[in-house]
C-alpha cells in the first residue's frame, strides 16, 4: 500500500511538471512560435499608448528576451517564492504563490483566484455526489429491472442527456423553473456556505442539476451495464444460496464489484466536470473560476487566463491523485499489486 | 484484402447473413468483404439508419446553406428592427415565427433565426469534420507505431497519451484560442479563417488520445497475428508492414471512433463558441447564439432552435456511430 501511494505521487508530482511546461508554452512559446515577438508581449504589459523605447525598455527589465528555459525557471521560482514585476512605474512585489500580475487590474492574480475557488468547487463537488449518486441508482434499478418501462425509459434519457451540451440544459431549465414556475434561483447570486447555507443551496441548485445530468446519463449506462454482468455472477449465486438477504447480495456483492471500473471513470472524468463547471457558471452567471477565465479572455488579461489554466490543471492532477488512491480501498488487487 | 478480418473468418461462415446467399438457387457460397457484411448489418438497423439519414440531411444543408436561406429565408446578417418591440427589445408578438421567418427572429436587432441556424450548420460541421480529420490522423499514426514497435517508443507515446486524456482539454483550449486569438496581426491570418483554423487545429490536436489508445490496442493483437509472420518472412519491412499489412486491418475501428469523434467535436466547438473564444460575431454559430441567449432566457424560441440544432445534430452522429460500432465489430459492446 505506501509503495502504491508513492508511487502515485511522484506520478502527480511529474504530471504536474508537464502540465505547468505546457501552460508555459501555450502562454509564452506557442504565440513566440507564431511569429510573437517579446515587445509585442511587452506591450501587453504597458498598454496600447506607450512608446517605442518604453516597450523594449519594460521587455528587456521583464526578461522577455531571455532563452525560453530561463523564463520557464523564474515563472516557476515566482510560484514559489514569490517574483518582482517591473512595468516601468516602479517595481511591484507579487508575494509566495505568485501565479502573475494581471495587465488590466495591475493586481497579483493569486487572490482573484483563492476568490473564486469556493463557488467552483462548491459547484462540481455538489454536481458529482449528485451525479455519481442518481447516475448509479438509475444504472442499478436498471438493471435489476431489465426490459421493463422503467429500464427503457431511462435508457433513452441517458442517451438524450450524453447529447445535449450543459449550456442548452441549463437555459431550459433557467427558462422554466427560474422563470416560468419562480421556484429556482434566476442566476447571477453566489452566497457563501458558512453565511447561509439554505440561501448557497437555494442559489446553487438548478447549477447542479445542470451540471449532473450532463454525466448522470452516461454513469447510469455504465452502472446498468457493470450490474448485469456482475449479478450474472456464480458468487452472486453463492451468496444468494448461503441465504444472504437480496439487498445485501445487490450492495454488498453485486454494486461492490461494478463500482470499480465505475471510480476510474470518475477520475478520467474530472477533467470534463471541471470543463463542464465553466459552461455551467457562464450559463448562471456564478462568479467562479471559470467566470472569472472567460471575462479575462474577453479583457485579454493573459496573465489571468494563464493563472487558471495552472490552477485548474493542478486540481485535475490532485482529483486524479485521490481518485487513484480511492480505487485502493475499493479493489483490494489494486494495493496488493 | 488478403488478410484475416477482423471478424474472423470462421464466425462469419456461421453467421446467417453469409448463408442467405445461398438461397438464390444454385450459387454457391461466397466469401463476402468486411464492408459488404457490415453494410448487411446495417440496413438491419433502424435506428442507425434513421442518423444516418439526418447526418446526410444536414451535411446537404451545411453544403447549400445561401441556396437554402435564399428560398426560405433572410441574409443571416442583416437587421429586422421592425420585427422587434422598442420598449422591451424583444420580437414582436413574441417570437415573430411566421411564414416570412421560419425560427422568428432574434431579440435586439431582430436577425433572423432561421438563417443563422442553418449557416450555423457550415461552421460547426466544417470544423467539427476537420478537427476529426486531424485527431484520427495524429492517434493512428501514434497508435500504430507505439503498438507495433513496442519497447521505449511505446512507453513514451503511452505517457504521452495518458497525460492529454487526463488534460483539463476545454481550459487549454480555452487558454490557446484565448492566447493566440489575440495575436491575429502577426500571425497572417485574421477573422472567421484564423478562427476556423485555429479551432480545427485546438480540437483535433487535444482530442488524439482516446482513439490512439484504441489503435494501440489492436495493432497489439494484430502484429502477433501470422500474416503479420509471414510478410516478414518474405522479407517485408517496418513501414511495409505497418501501412500495406497492418493498417488496412484497422479501418474499421478508425471508422467507428471517427464517426463518434464527429459528435463529441461538435459539442467542443460549440463550448467554445459559448464561451467566446470561436468564431467571431457577426458570423453564425450554435454556441455563440446559445450565449448570447442567456441574456435572453425569458425568449424561449431564441435558446430553443439552436440548442435543437446541436442536440438532432449531436445525437444522429451518435446513432449512427453506435449502428456503424455494431456493424463492423460487433464483439465489442462497450
């Protein structure tokens, strides 16, 4: 078991040396290998009015010239200790976990973020005990019920819900409950869990639907599909024959067993929750991380949109990581091997 | 094709397709190629059939759109601001469906709808087919070799895979098209053609992994397999081997995951275009008209005609990818 977790976390630790090379690059190669040259970059940073000598002035104090490796080097080193920005009016110090400096707001983007995270992770925590939840519940009764009405309706839903993109579940639903019945929230309003957790849910609700029915269609295929194989079983027999109670041979033998390639799934599907997390937030206006991305894309604040690129890949790492370590406990082969 | 099916050829004996044949009188059995039994299969299937033929419908609307919006409708740019009401800013009368605009016109400058779904079609199957191009071209290449070869190259393009599956792949798309869309004047190439090339290469280059992995799988099996042996006995070479022995033998699950690729990329630009980083306005697209109706959500008809135009698009691809699966390999369930 702890080789296992060790080895899972130099996994996560690498994984992570990757994603931030390739955030680097998206950010800082990619435009350069597209014919961007660094005064370019360094007009970003001073504004449109600005002279030709304060550019390549600012470009030269902000290193953009140096070898890409080098750039790379002090972008990491300001994650972690901290870096110095020069614009030409004076230098700014932006503290620890130093993510850059935004163009707009001349502000760290570190704090913008920590901001923003609760409403995000409220909203895809919140989403996926929903989804895992009705997804795997459907999947079960399902398959329990085999060719009945239920089963078949079911099935047709999921295979709508797998069609039918989060931005245009979200608008019907907003439409119709929010305002056709006024028994949801319209959008727009974030209140904190520790403030007034009745008013959070109240807000946070039609998101979560919307967000859930995106992967609860296809959990309930998956599940549905893992059950029939599993009760087809022989020690589903056996259990059933040594007189197990029925509901304890479905949970305890059948679900246990056609729950495992459902976790995997899981955590191959973090990535899309958060992706969904952002359509979602645009849809009712949460002011969330992925909010927060689409409003610098439309300001082109870079260092914003690179800030949460970084941040967001580093939680899919993380999720990948616990979902790894959760696959464990649910398949004993798994840490024996 | 001389070598083995990927349905054998014993089970396809069996199978009552290749025995109806005979019924014709006399004619002896005959062996029937992979597409022959899957387009058998198919005709079979309703369902497939039925996406197919919406798949084919659309495909004809993207290709003569202006002809269509010709006949039935309004140049999808331009303003109807007498359709709209002053004070509320919305259609009069609530949508303004009528026989002059099929899908009413939208809230504000009272374009019409039916015009910007139909030209909407080009943009998002244009980029949707493309980007699918370029997917399957780079996992198959990468499948094959990483599956043929084996050893280091194997270990490394396995990695590789592993890592763009598990990509936030919607944040770094967000974060390329974000980036590079900013830098139009030094890249050459403005407007709706950089945005079209720029999403087609975005898509297609984070979605490689999946179908790679599928490749890989197969082409495993299949280089152990004797006719693999056999035309290196004969002296065939790497290269050879790979594109004249192995690949021909992979056609049919490069043809199933394109097929589901479609959707799955129409969805992906679709986000995009919702969340501002496609094509451009005033040009029309799905996602960007669903954006633009969350302004509106009290417009019912406004989020509807788009939203239905990915959902039909979407799930006939789905159908039809499902049908095409069970045709040609029908083992697999998943």
């Amino acid at each position: 078991m702890v080789t296992y977790i060790i080895r899972r976390l130099i996994g996560a630790l690498l994984m992570l040396a990757v994603v931030s090379m390739v955030t680097f690059s998206i950010f800082f190669v990619v435009p350069r290998l597209a014919g961007v040259t660094a005064t370019d970059f360094a007009n970003r940073y001073v504004g449109r009015a600005a002279t030709q000598e304060t550019v390549v002035e600012v470009a030269k104090k902000l290193g953009l010239n140096d070898p890409v490796v080098v750039q790379y080097g002090r972008w990491v080193k300001g994650i972690f200790v901290g870096s110095e920005f020069d614009y030409g009016s004076g230098v700014e110090h932006c503290p620890a976990p130093c993510f850059g400096y935004s163009f707009v707001t001349k502000k760290p983007v570190w704090p913008d973020l920590l901001d923003r995270l609760p409403v995000t992770l409220s909203l895809a925590v919140g989403a996926s005990i929903i989804w895992l939840l009705a997804g795997v519940a459907v999947g079960v009764l399902s398959a329990l019920k085999r060719g009945s009405l239920f089963d078949r309706g079911a099935m047709i839903v999921a295979l709508s819900g797998v069609s039918l993109p989060p931005f245009f579940t979200g608008l019907i639903a907003l439409s119709l409950f929010s305002y056709g019945l006024r028994i949801t929230a319209p959008g727009g309003a974030y209140t904190p869990f520790s403030e007034n957790p009745a008013e959070w849910a109240y807000n946070l609700i039609l998101p979560w639907l919307t967000l859930a029915f995106l992967n609860a269609a296809a959990y309930a295929r998956l599940t549905r599909a893992g059950m029939l194989e599993t009760m087809g079983e022989d020690y589903i027999r056996t259990a059933r024959a040594k007189g197990l109670k029925e509901s304890t041979v479905i949970t305890k033998h059948g679900l246990r067993a056609a729950l495992t390639p459902i976790v995997t799934i899981f955590g191959l599907d973090v990535g899309i929750l958060l992706g969904g997390a952002i359509l979602t937030e645009n849809v009712f206006s949460l002011p969330g991380l992925g909010k927060y991305a689409t409003g610098a894309i439309a300001a082109q604040d870079l260092p914003k949109i690179m800030g949460f690129t970084m941040l967001a890949a580093f939680f899919i790492v993380m999720a990948n990581l616990i979902v790894d370590l959760l696959y464990a406990v649910v398949d004993p082969r798994v840490r024996l091997a | 094709m001389t070598a083995p099916l990927d349905v054998s050829s014993e089970e396809t004996k069996a199978t009552p397709e290749a025995v109806v044949s005979g019924l014709g009188g006399a004619k002896a059995i005959q062996g029937r190629s992979l597409g022959q039994i899957a387009w058998m299969r198919l005709k079979q299937d309703k369902v497939a059939l039925a996406g197919a033929g919406v798949v084919i419908f659309l495909v004809l609307v993207a290709i003569f759109a202006p002809v269509i919006v010709g006949w039935f409708g309004h140049p999808p740019n331009e303003f109807h601001q007498e359709m709209i009401d002053t004070m509320t800013m919305r259609p009069k009368g609530g949508s303004g469906i009528s026989s002059e605009f099929l899908f009413g016109v939208e809230p504000q400058n009272g374009r019409d709808l039916f015009s910007r779904v139909v030209y909407g079609a080009r943009i998002s199957l244009l980029i949707a087919f493309f980007a699918t191009m370029l997917s399957v071209l780079i996992g198959t290449v990468m499948g094959i070799v990483a599956g043929y070869f084996g050893g280091w190259v194997d270990a490394v393009i396995s990695r590789l895979m592993d890592i763009f599956l598990a990509f936030p792949i919607l944040v770094f798309a967000l974060a390329l098209v974000g980036v590079l869309g900013q830098f139009e004047m030094q890249l050459g190439v403005q407007g709706d053609t950089l945005r079209i090339l720029l999403l087609i290469f975005v898509i297609g280059f984070f979605n490689w992994g999946y179908i790679a992995r599928i490749i890989r799988g197969q082409t495993l099996s299949l280089r152990e397999r004797e006719f693999v042996d056999a035309a290196r006995s004969l002296g065939a070479r790497g290269p050879y081997i790979l594109f004249r022995e192995i690949l021909p033998n992979l056609i049919a699950p490069i043809l199933i995951y394109a097929t589901l690729l479609v959707p799955a990329n129409v969805l992906f630009e679709a986000a995009l275009s919702f969340l501002g980083v496609g094509i451009q306005p005033p040009t029309a697209t799905w996602g960007a008209m669903l954006s633009a109706a969350t302004k509106y959500y009290t417009v019912p008809h406004f989020m509807i005609f788009p939203g239905m135009a990915i959902f039909i698009t979407v799930l006939a691809f789905n159908l039809f990818g499902d049908g095409l699966r069970d045709a040609l390999d029908p083992k697999s369930n998943r």
